[in-house]
C-alpha cells in the first residue's frame, strides 16, 4: 500500500458514544475508518447501519459511510492494526468507586493489546478523558510492548464533544488540543483535522499533561458556573428574589456571560460529574487537595437541587407523596439524547416514588434505557398520558416538546393543575394564566 493510501486510514477504539460519533464525522470527511469494540453486540448493529444510543444525525451519517465503503467495524486487534497506522483511544473512564477516581482498565486494555501488535511505526492518540499523568505512562507502556519500541508513539488530543450536538461538535470543533512533544504525532493529529484548521479553527500544541488537564478544567469550570446559578436560587428564594431576572442581568456583564447560567434542577450525564469527582481525586494524590476543595460544594449544589425539587413538588400537593399520582416530564439527562447516567429526572423520580407515589416518566428518545434501569416507575407514550390523573406534574428535562407544551391540552387530562417546572423552561405567566399553579427552583 502506498503511503498516501495509509495516511487517510485511521482506527477508532471504542465504539461508545465519543468512538461512534469520531469513527462516522472522520468518514464523513473522507478517511478510511475501522472501528473496534470487544463487544460483538455492539459492532453487530453498528455494521447495520444504526447507532445503539440516540444523536441527531448520526445515523444517517453511519449508514452513509458505511455504504460508501469509508466505514467499517470489527472486534479484532489484529485487524486494526493491518488496517492504519494511526489510532484513536476512545474508551470509556467510568467513575471508579466512592473515590470518585477514574477507572482506566479500558484505557489500559487498549495499550496491552494493541501495542503487541505494532509491527510499523504508529501513533496512538488518546482522545478519552483521563486523570493527568495517565498519558507518560502509557506512552512507556505501549513503547515497551511493541515490536516497533520507541517508533510506536503516543500523543493525547482531548475531545469536547457535547451530547446532541455530537456530529457539529467533531465536524466543526471550537479548538483542537494536540498534546505532544513528537514532531510524527502532530503531524498526524493536524493531517486529521487539516480542513478545520484550513477553516481557521485554533490549534494549540501542548505537552501531554497539558492535553490532559484541559477537558477537565473546562468541565470543572462549567460545572461551577452551573452550581454558581443554582446557589444563588437558593438564596433568591430565601430572599424573594427572581433568579431568572438575576441570570439575565449577570449575562449581559461580558466577563460573564449568559452560558451555563440556567438555574434548575442542575447537571447530570456521563461527563461532568464523574469528571469533577476524577478531578479531586486525582488531585488528593497529587498532594493539591485543598486546590480543588470548592469542587465538593459544587458537586453538593448540584445535589441540592434534586431534593429541593422533591420538596417543592411535596408542598404543593400538601405535603405528604404517598397515594399521589405524579407525570413526569423528561428522563435523559438533557434533551436531545438518551442518555441517563446520573439523570437527575430519574433520580427525582424514583425518590418520589419511593415516598409512596405512583409515578408516570415519559422522555422523547430515553423510555427504553429508563425502563431498564428503573423498573419500579411506571412509563407512558406520549406526554398527554404521562399526564393522565396527575396530582403534579414535573418537567425534569427541557424537550423543545415540553418547553412547547400547551397547558390547555394538559389540563384536560389531570387530575389537578399543579406544574413543577425544573428547568426554568416555561413561561410562568401564560401557564398561570391557563389556571395552573406553576413554580420553580429560585423563584416565587
């Protein structure tokens, strides 16, 4: 094979939802893309042309590619590495334990069977989200366990993927981070990224601990911005105050900014939290604990919220849940995505329902993961029956469809016409004005 044929062909490892959505985007941009996943299951549907978890856009960009014959799939390390010359890490880093510290067995895993089988000179480049310092050490690791020794080399290159805007985040970063100190490894990570570079996206070469650093501190920093907004809803309701005028008026300052200023209910997925829990983790064993100690009260905020949403919706109902039917609105963590890990909608659920209601969850794209992960709530098929009898009804995830809502509609099918509205998504006035008694975190 020539070596122009090679330099367009690229593995991507892990098939999650930051490997599904890389391995689809870099097709789409004309690379040759393998990708690998030791879960056969997985591969199986992404081979038919369908993504195991929902993203706008995904799968038709999936389907396309793999049509096109840019894209395919296997299970088989031996594959990828006959295949490309350059491979992409992106597995997953799960929250470890009570800790909170990053599990990295899948990170590690990639180098332990990959590395063996690097007969060519390669780059690896880590795009999963890990502590700082995993990177030297698996740099020393693949170079030991390679054929190739020290002409396998290993860079980092974050990614700031947003769920629901998974394909624009990759198609057209905000910036791309290359941490490296090897001349071969950015030069291939810039050879992916030419045409956004060629746009004038910013590229910034650092060290390896740098790269590492850099998704963390931003998810730290926007989680406190969130917890910021939240504190102060706790303290506009003490005081009589409107957080949403309050968030309005700081957005306007510039060193500010309105995003990340909507106060409710608080931030959940698979990313923020457990990357902040990782983050003083590994900052404990760096011996900088105290410097990230305000990371706890922001985690803390962010919990808050979820019991105060129960209180609220208890003391409109007269404050006892049991024998009460309850509709919830939303079960993703945010809209336009299915993903439910740490979902504070679920979460407030199941609370409720454990203090004696019957609760009914509907959610646009996340039911089916919903119902396997809390089979003790009941789940409806539309938002009208999610409704049905209720005595309250929360909105826990702001869908365009509940933020849309008509109160009329709703208020033919409840039982009475109270609404929670967890995510500041409503407009309070028009709802009143249907007869509903509407309230939210942070305000009157």
């Amino acid at each position: 094979m020539v070596e122009a044929e090679r330099r367009r062909r690229v593995s991507v490892i892990g098939t999650g939802y930051l490997g599904a959505t890389t391995a689809a985007c870099l097709a789409e941009m004309g690379f040759e893309v393998l990708g690998l996943d030791v879960d056969q299951a997985k591969i199986d549907t992404l081979r038919s042309g369908r993504v195991p978890f929902y993203e706008p856009g995904l799968d038709e960009l999936l389907s396309a590619n793999i049509e096109a014959g840019r894209l395919g799939f296997t299970t088989s390390y031996d594959e990828v590495a006959e295949f490309s010359d350059l491979h992409l890490v992106c597995v997953g880093t799960p929250q470890r334990d009570e800790s909170g510290a990053a599990d990295l067995r899948y990170v590690h895993s990639v180098i332990e069977e990959l590395a063996p089988r690097l007969t060519r000179p390669s780059v690896v480049v880590g795009r999963s989200t890990v502590p700082v310092g995993t990177a030297a050490i698996l740099a020393q690791r693949l170079t030991a366990l390679a054929p190739v020794g020290s002409e396998a080399e290993l860079g980092w290159s974050p990614e700031f993927l947003r769920e629901g805007f998974g394909v624009e985040d990759t198609l057209r970063p905000n910036r791309i981070v290359i941490g490296t100190d090897s001349p071969r490894v950015e030069k291939a990570v810039r050879h992916l990224w030419q045409q956004q570079a060629d746009e004038g996206v910013p590229v910034l070469v650092t060290d390896l601990q740098t790269a590492e650093l850099v998704k963390v501190s931003a998810n730290a920093f926007l989680a406190t911005k969130i917890s910021f907004i939240n504190a102060m809803a706790e303290v506009s309701e003490a005081a009589g105050a409107d957080v949403i005028q309050l968030a309005e008026a700081l957005s306007y300052d510039d060193r500010i900014g309105g995003k990340f200023l909507g106060p409710g209910l608080g931030f959940g997925g698979g990313c923020l939290p457990k990357d902040i829990r990782a983050f003083m983790a590994r900052a404990d064993e760096l011996g900088v604990e105290p410097a990230l100690s305000f990371l706890r009260e922001v985690d803390a905020i962010n919990q808050r919220r979820r019991a105060r949403t129960i209180d609220i919706a208890r003391h409109l109902i007269g404050g006892d849940f049991a024998g009460r039917t309850v509709g919830v609105l939303g079960a993703a963590f945010k809209p336009n995505s299915d993903d439910i890990r740490d979902s504070p909608a679920l979460d407030v659920a199941s609370s409720i329902a454990a203090q004696g209601a019957q609760v009914t969850v509907y959610d646009p794209a996340a039911l089916e993961r919903a119902r396997e992960a809390y089979p003790q709530l009941n789940y409806a098929d539309s938002m009208l029956e999610c409704a049905r009898d209720a005595d309250v009804v929360l909105l826990l995830t702001e869908w365009a469809e509940f933020r849309e809502a008509n109160p009329e509609d709703l208020s033919g099918v409840v039982a009475e016409k109270r609404i929670v509205d967890g995510r500041n998504a409503l407009d309070p006035t028009f709802w009143r004005a249907s007869g509903w008694t509407y309230r939210a975190l942070g305000r009157q």
